[in-house]
C-alpha cells in the first residue's frame, strides 16, 4: 500500500522531466537511429563499413584510453578535494566551493584556450621551467595526448567533487568518533569509515564523468594532437566534412550504446545498495 | 567564408553543434526577415567579414535600399544538407570553400544563377550554371627572411619536401585536398597531369617528410608557428604573409611565387532561397570591377574581376602571383574534390593516425 503510494508520487513528480525529455530529446534521437540505417536505401551497411575502417577501431581505441585515463585521474584528484572540502567549517566550505564550481561553470571552450597559453611552448609552465633551470625549456605539453588528459581531467573533477561532497558529507560524525575511540588510526579509519562509506558517491561521479568523457569533442580538437581523435570527431568529420549522415549516425549510436553498456551495470548496482 | 581567411579550423565547435541530431531540430527554423528588400549572407565573422561588409555590402544596400542580414555560419554544407532536406531556408547566399561549392553543386544545393546580370568577358574564373568565382588566392610556401635568406629556404614543393637539402620543421593543413597535389608535384609530376591524383604515390611522398611535419589546427598557426619559432618552413596564404608586414603584424615573414596552388572562392544562392533575386543582384554587384579593387586592396587576394586586377594598388599587387601563367602553378580541381573529398579526407585522416 504504502509501496503503490510511494510510486505514485515518485511518477507524479518525475513527470514533467519526462514528458521534456520524451517530447524534445526522443524523436531527433529516433530521426538519428532512422539515418544510421536509411542512407542510400534502408541498410546496416553504414554499420557495417564503420565498425571495419581502421579509423574508427584507432577512434574506438582513442576514445575507450582518453575516456579511462582522464576519469581516473579526475576520482582521484577530486575524491582528495571533496575530502578537504569535507573536512572545512560550513562556511569556509561554501568559499572554497567556488574555487570548484567556477571553472565548472567557465565554458570549456574558453578553458582551452587558457590551457594553450599554459601549456604552449612558449607557456607559463615551459617559460618558468626555463627561467628556474637557466635554459630553454620546451616541453611538448599541448596538441598531444597531455595536453588532452590535462584538459579533460580540469573539466570533469568538479563533477566527481560534488557528488563525493555530498556522500562525506552525509557519512556521520559519530562514526568516525567511535572508531577512533576504539583505537583506529587515521589511515585505518580512511580505509574502513570514510572510502567505504563515499562509494556511492564515487560511482555516481564515475557514471557521470567516464560517460561524458566518451563524448567529448571539443577538447579532443582543441588540446589533442592529430592521433587524438575521438569518436565525436569522427562524427564531425562524417557529419560536417563529407556529409555522409549515416555513417555520423551509425558511430553516434554506437557512442550510445557504449555509454548505456557502461552506465548500466553502475546503475543496477546503486539501485542494488539503494 | 573559405579556409585561408577563417580564424577557426574546419574541426572546431562550430561544425559540432551543427552535428547529426540537430538535424530534426532544424524543423523549428530560425527567424529571419522574409521581406523581399533584404538579402541574408553566411559569414564565419572576423576580419574577412568586416571587409566583405565595409566594401561590399554596406555600398550595396547604399545604392539599392536592400539591407544585407550577415549570419554566423560554420564552414560545411551540414546545416545547408539539413534545410534542404526539411524545405526551411531561411539564407540566401553561402560563401565557403570552392570544393564543397562544388559538392553541393552535385547535390543539387543551389539555385540556378542568372548570368546575364555578370560581365562574362571581365570574370577571371568563368562561373558555372549555379556557382560564381569572386577571387582566387594562391597557396605556397613561406618562411622567415631574418632566419633563411636567399638560398637557404625551399622555393619549390620539390625543395618543400626534400628534408636533406632544407631541414627543419615543416607546417602542414591536415587536410588531404592540397597536400596531395603539392606532394605529387614535389615528386616531379606535371601540373597538366596532376588529376586524377595518384593517391598511393602522394601518400609515400609525403611520408618522407611526415617527422618533420607539425600540423596546424587552426588556419592563423601558418603564420605563427613560423614567427614563434616552433617551425621552419610553412605552407601558407600571401594574404596572410601580407599582414605579417604591417604594422602589428609581428615578425615580418616571405612568401615564394615560383610555385603556388590556384583555388577560387565561390558565391552560391541556396535553391529555394528566400530573396533570391536580391541575392543575385548583390552577386552581380560583388564583382564590378570597383567593388573587386577595393575589395582586394584590402584583403590582398586576387580579384575575380580582370579590370580590377589592373586598377588595384600597386601595394595590394605585390601579394598577387606576378605571373599569371606559371607552367609551375597548379589550378585546384574542384571538381575532383567534391568526388573524392570523402574517400581520400578519410584516408587522409587514418595516414595521419598511423
């Protein structure tokens, strides 16, 4: 009883949501499934010479290292910010927040283009290596696969910050009193009390960010080099450059499905602990 | 709007948001004025708009009372691909690069053109049934004097592309229309016999000089990666060498005419375009002879009209090809580009991942 209630309202509420979601993002999603399969006639052959070309198995390749590297390397950093954020007064917190959500709200393409006046070989980090060691220092830090990871990794820490945030924040106090009242050390208490109970935040950011970094697009052109290319590119080189839509939507559903067959398993299992 | 004179590279964001699943999102249209004393023409904005509006479009609604809306546009035909399919044009005239001008033309893009309106006898480049050539630019290489004086630099894509003779870095477009015409005329192949492209011989010929090549993103590091030292040698525009020459320009840089590539830029009206008669009297206006000298003073192109080539400023002049039938020179076949842009772009893109 209690249960049908409860459904009922959980649909009442998420209503709205949907009806946006299912009115304005299905049908050009549908009109995308319908080109990857209507191209001269109806076909998979688009699917067919997509999935065998060499340049999208090297993008597939690309994409499945950039979208790991980058999502592990933002956990890590950002679980390390949202634990000092965690352990700040409510207000000094509420300051040091904006220092995440500013440049989470900065357009990313204004970002790349900071990064390219850090990074360049004439950048701050190169010219001040050159200035500290005496010498000309060059380091081929941008339009390369570190230049991508950097990029990457600033644009998706304030989505693994907010979520692991909020599970640290929620974690209560009284445990961390009694394990260290039994004698816990702090690495102890890190590894029994705090990581623990932060996984559902960190799943969540993980969800959120390895399915985003599957996506990415102007980064990858911006920062990366020529070897850099991602999926989305080749949609854009297929959508924009020869105008061959079925094959562009051929891959975009194929990055689809991928971030269903990622996401999925993520979700159960927070539904699971749920 | 074409490559040389674009600010962004075709990968950019631009080409993104118009990607496939905005498409259906084109049926909702975009508001543009309908009534017919206006004329609606794409431009990516910048320096090369500004001139477009200061010469040309500004003069032209001076003298007819039609107004000239500019829109912000990508470089590609995606979102021209998108209103022709869903009917909803809402522009008039596109000015891109000659081979998707020339793809579209395929494709049945664009609206007939109404010759009588043009002086055939003046045009440099005759135009087609739908699209009319307003000025054409030569492509080359260029260098640093103060670094290579004479001798010590490559004047040729034969020396362009000989790594032992000139070492250095090189700058190259990624993009396959070009490279495989300077690399096939690098191996000794005459211009007369360039097209069809041996693709398999241009693609080991550039593959002497790939680990030197740096590959400019963006149409503006042509230049700078010469003037900030990262690259020795660049394929480059005279327009943009021009600037370099200025004042603000930064380090000054050279540029070879012993051996250029001819493109030409295109004028098209979308087929069912909204105010197609203005757009062909603004097409016809474009290249007066006045106009065009005016034009190219300041953009430092070649103009499309004969009579302006004699008449613009000795300044302007000293950045066009000096000799007009170069038996190096190579004319780019746009034709053969809108066939084989996706096959040989494609390849082009795997070479480079390799």
């Amino acid at each position: 009883m209690n249960r049908t209630i409860n459904m009922r309202t959980r649909a009442l509420f998420m209503s709205p949501a949907a009806t946006i979601v299912v009115a304005i993002l299905l049908p050009p999603l549908l009109y995308v499934f319908f080109t990857s399969v209507h191209g001269e006639a109806l076909s998979l052959a688009s699917f067919g010479e997509v999935l065998t070309s060499a340049l999208f198995k090297q993008a597939l390749s690309t994409t499945l290292v950039v979208a790991g590297w980058s999502s592990l390397l933002s956990l890590v950093l950002g679980f390390v910010v949202a634990l000092h954020l965690a352990r700040q007064p409510a207000r000094r917190r509420a300051v040091l927040m904006m220092l995440v959500l500013l440049p989470f709200w900065t357009s990313v393409l204004v970002k790349c283009y900071a990064f390219a006046i850090i990074l360049g070989r004439e950048g701050i980090i190169n010219n001040m290596l050159s200035w500290i060691l005496g010498s000309k220092i060059q380091l081929p830090l941008i339009f390369n696969r570190v230049g991508l990871l950097v990029g990457m990794t600033n644009y998706l820490i304030p989505l693994v910050v907010l979520p692991v945030l909020a599970s640290l924040l929620a974690i209560d106090p009284a445990i961390y009193r009694a394990a260290s009242i039994m004698g816990a050390k702090p690495a102890r208490i890190f590894w029994t009390v705090t990581v623990p109970l932060s996984l559902p935040g960190v799943f969540a950011g993980l969800l959120s960010i390895f399915v985003m970094s599957l996506g990415a697009f102007v980064i990858p052109a911006l920062l990366g080099g020529p070897k850099d290319l991602m999926l989305s590119n080749l949609i854009d080189f297929y959508n924009g450059q020869v105008l061959d839509w079925s094959k562009a939507s051929a891959i975009s559903v194929v990055v689809l499905a991928m971030a269903f067959i990622f996401a999925a398993p993520l979700a159960l299992w927070r539904q699971r602990k749920a | 709007m074409n490559r040389l004179n674009s600010t962004v590279s075709r990968r950019t964001f631009l080409a993104g948001t118009a990607g496939a699943v905005a498409a259906p999102m084109m049926l909702s249209g975009s508001p543009v004025a309908a009534a017919s004393n206006s004329v609606v023409v794409l431009s990516t904005g910048g320096s090369f708009t500004d001139s477009l509006t200061r010469h040309v479009f500004d003069p032209f609604t001076k003298g007819t009372g039609i107004t000239v809306t500019i829109v912000p546009a990508p470089l590609d035909l995606a979102k021209i691909k998108a209103m022709q399919i869903t009917g909803n044009v809402t522009w008039d005239i596109w000015n891109g690069q000659g081979t998707s001008a020339a793809s579209g033309s395929k494709q049945g893009f664009w609206e007939e053109q109404d010759h009588s309106l043009l002086d055939l006898q003046d045009l440099v480049v005759q135009p087609t049934k739908d699209v009319t050539w307003f000025e054409s630019y030569a492509s080359g290489i260029a260098w640093d004097p103060a670094k290579y004086g004479p001798g010590k630099h490559p004047s040729t894509f034969a020396e362009f592309f000989d790594v032992k003779k000139f070492p250095g870095r090189r700058v190259l477009h990624p993009f396959a229309d070009g490279n495989m015409e300077m690399a096939l005329l690098a191996d000794g192949v005459a211009p007369k016999d360039i097209y069809p492209l041996d693709v398999d011989r241009a693609f080991k010929v550039l593959n002497r000089i790939k680990s030197s090549v740096v590959w400019a993103r963006q149409t503006p590091q042509l230049i700078s990666l010469l003037q900030s030292g990262e690259a020795d040698f660049s394929y480059a525009y005279p327009n943009r060498v021009k600037a370099t020459n200025e004042p603000g320009g930064g380090k000054p840089l050279a540029f070879s005419f012993e051996q250029n590539l001819l493109w030409s830029d295109p004028l098209t009206i979308l087929k069912g375009a909204p105010n197609k008669d203005n757009a062909m009297r603004l097409i016809a206006y474009w290249l007066r002879p006045e106009v065009q000298a005016n034009l190219e003073n300041d953009l430092g192109l070649i103009p499309g009209s004969k009579k302006a080539l004699t008449t613009m400023s000795p300044e302007a002049k000293k950045w066009v090809p000096p000799n007009s039938n170069n038996p190096n020179n190579l004319v780019i076949n746009m034709e053969y580009w809108a066939e084989n842009l996706e096959t040989l772009g494609a390849r082009m893109k795997e070479w480079l991942l390799i």
